[in-house]
C-alpha cells in the first residue's frame, strides 16, 4: 500500500488520461477497445515495477559508493560527501574552509616550490633553516696530509756534485675535528650558526739532523688537544628563487681566537737554532686554533634544473693583524717577532647535487682557495708565498627520517699545500 500510495500522482494522470480517450472515442461514436479499470490496473502494474527496479538500483548505487568510501580511506585519502546524504541521513558537520575552494577540473592546485635537498659538501650549506625551527648537527672530520722538503745547504761545482749537506724532512699530519653547529631560524630568509669545535692533532717528522754529518734519521712526534676556535656566523636568502630560478643566499662568518695560540705553544729552539745545533726547531705542542681574529662574507648560488641542482659560491676571508705578538721558546723565554698579518683568502666553489630517489642523493664538487702571503711588520716575509689550495670533494646524503640525515663527504687534495685525505660525517637533526 506504501508503493502505491507514493506513486498517487502519477495514476491519477495516467487514470485522467484514460478517462478522457474514452469520452473522445464515445463522442466520435466508437465503442471503447478496452476497459478503463483493466487498464488503470494494468498501468499501476507497470508503475510498480519500475519502481522496484529504481528502488534497486538505489541499493546497488549505495553499495558502490560504500566500497569506494572504503578504497579512499584505507588509501589515506580523504572520501567525498555521498550525493543525497542530507536527505536520507542526519546532518553531517561542515567541511573545512579548504574543502569548499573551487578547483576547476582537470587543474592540480597550486603547491609552494620546495628546494630538493642535496649532499652538503662545503661548509656553507645552501638551504636555509626554516623561521621557528633550529638544526643540531654534530660532526666529525678526519684529515691527512704528508710533504716531502729537501733543502740544500753547500755550494755546486758541477751541477750533479754538491758540496754540503742536505736535509731531508718528511711530515706527516693527521687532524681529527669534531664539532657541534647549532643553527636557528629567526625568519624564513634568515637564520644564524654557531660551531663549537673540538681538535686533536698529530704531527710526525721524518729528517736528518740539520747542519750535522749524521746519516742517520730521527723521527719528531708531537700532538695538541684543546678547543678549536668557535665560530659565529648567518646567513640572509636575497630572493624568491624556484624553477629556472637561482636563489642566492649571502653568508657572514666570524671566527674567533679561542683554540690554543700557536705563539703560546714552546718551540724546541731560538730562531733555528742558533746557538744550539741539536735543536728541530718545531713546536713541542701542536696549536688547535690559528692565533687571528678573521670575518668572512661569502655569496651562495642554487640553481634548481630537475633532476640536478647546481650550486656555487664565492667568499673572501679577512684576517685581524695582531701586534706586539711574541713567540714562546724553551726555559719560558719569549722571542719578539712583532705585528704580523695573515694573507686573506679568496675561496671559489662549484659543484653538482643529484638525486637518486625520495631519501638519498649524490654531489660532487671542486673548492678553490688562494692564500695570500704573510707580513711582518709591514713587509712580506721572505719565504712566504701566495699559496693555492684545491679539493676535489665527493658527498653522499641519506635521510633517514624527516628529521634526521646522515651525509659523507670525501674529499681529495689537487694540490701539494692541501691535505692528501679529508672526510667528513655529519648528521643533522631538526627540531
């Protein structure tokens, strides 16, 4: 009775209209084919059916849409609303301001351009800390490096005989570096760094006795372990940056002097040796800072070209003179050397990062500094040189969580003033 009452509408219509071809035939003077009850009757019947088959297919529809529902979640997506459910069930709570955004088909939304990471491979890293957010990266690098010098001292009759002495001198120097860098924040383009550095270092000369008719070789061994010199620095992204877009970032870092002075540490002898021939005339303790006040402003480069970032920078290192500076000799003495100032530093770098899948990625680059030459008093020393320092660096990156990384860099002196061998391990760790 439910049925047929909800479809009343249309059996009186379909009643009405029987009603009325049968008055028209009758008017015309045509008995009637079929009776209006039987086919009222056998219309009702038609409507019936059809409305079992849409109720069915109501049911099938629900069902479909059920397993969808289902499919979406356990997809981790979020499902749409069910079309009509307003009417056949209670009210659902509204939908974030999100979800009410127009998008027009076929059209992804807009997303934020995001930086790929890549191996850090220079003391500078390109991407910048986010604003709130601050990186503890502790670090461990390990260095070595040997140099062979001979130096002639006698005159030459012919150029293949020598008359004099030579001495041989072999070092070997192995530095192991470990570090803590915190870096912070303050806004989304800026972000300040601090480095608390930890050295230990080990120095082993291979030589002959200098000025001496000795033919046999003594070996000199010496090491220094104290805090390094900690460094300050920030750095400040310039522009927008994103696809086909550089970004460039500008850095400045100030190193202070609180590792061990090299002019505080004893040296075996007075100015090579005079008045005692015996003497090595190197330090008895290694030094683990570089005894100078220097800043250090520098410009970064990313540019982004999927599926490779390339990167570079430039930098220029100056040192603080210091004056009145003496060194410390054997029995406590001090030997006045006077005001002294390192040659500054110009420092190029370029390289490559690609990445390999959604958690590790490969670089590899080249860094170039040239040394200036060191003063005394005003004047360039005698044997000081412009000195030119190259690496050929390999990094590999890996992350392990979204907040945690390990990265490896390898790198290799192409130069005989770098060090042979330099790795590098770092694991920073947001917060």
């Amino acid at each position: 009775m439910n049925r047929y009452r909800s479809n009343w509408p249309l059996t009186l219509v379909a009643s009405s209209a029987l009603v009325i071809a049968a008055e028209q035939s009758q008017a015309q003077g045509a008995p009637p084919a079929i009776d209006p009850d039987a086919r009222i009757e056998r219309l009702q019947q038609q409507l019936s059916e059809q409305a079992r088959q849409i109720e069915t297919l109501k049911q099938a529809v629900a069902e479909q849409d059920a397993r969808q529902r289902d499919m979406q979640r356990t997809m981790g997506q979020q499902p749409p609303p069910i079309a009509g459910a307003a009417a056949t069930a209670e009210p659902a709570s509204s939908p974030p301001d999100d979800a009410q955004r127009p998008v027009r088909v076929g059209t992804a939304p807009m997303q934020e351009f995001q930086l790929p990471a890549v191996a850090p491979l220079f003391d500078q890293p390109g991407i910048l800390t986010p604003r709130g957010k601050y990186v503890l990266e502790p670090s461990v690098q390990y260095s070595y490096s040997s140099s062979n010098r001979v130096a002639l001292v006698g005159y030459t009759i012919i150029p293949a005989l020598l008359i004099g002495l030579v001495d041989v001198r072999e070092v070997k120097r192995s530095t192991f570096t470990g570090a803590l860098t915190t870096r912070y924040g303050l806004t989304n383009r800026l972000e300040l760094e601090a480095r608390l550095p930890y050295v230990y270092r080990s120095d082993s000369t291979i030589s002959r006795e200098f000025l001496t008719g000795s033919a046999s070789e003594r070996v000199f061994s010496t090491s220094g372990r104290a805090l390094g010199d900690i460094e300050l620095g920030a750095r400040y992204q310039f522009n927008e940056g994103g696809v086909n877009k550089p970004y460039l970032i500008g850095s400045l870092r100030f190193k202070t002097r609180t590792g061990k002075d090299p002019f505080d540490v004893v040296t075996d002898c007075v100015t090579r040796c005079v008045g005692n021939t015996t003497g090595t005339g190197l330090p008895l303790d290694l030094p683990t800072g570089s005894g100078f006040y220097s800043l250090q402003p520098g410009l970064t480069w990313l540019f982004p070209s999927d599926p490779a970032v390339f990167f570079g920078g430039v930098s220029y290192t100056y040192n603080f003179k210091r004056t009145g500076v003496s060194r410390l000799v054997l029995n406590g003495e001090r030997e006045f050397i006077g005001d002294v100032e390192p040659g500054g530093i110009f420092g190029v770098n370029f390289g490559m990062g690609l990445a390999l899948n959604d958690r590790s990625s490969f670089s590899m680059g080249v860094d170039l500094n040239s040394v200036g030459r060191t003063r005394q008093n005003g004047v360039p020393l005698a044997s000081s040189v412009r000195t030119q320092l190259a690496s050929l660096l390999l990094g590999y990156s890996y992350r392990y969580s979204d907040k945690t990384a390990f990265s490896v860099t390898v790198g290799a002196g192409l130069t005989r003033d770098t060090p042979d061998l330099t790795i590098n391990l770092r694991i920073p760790m947001s917060f």
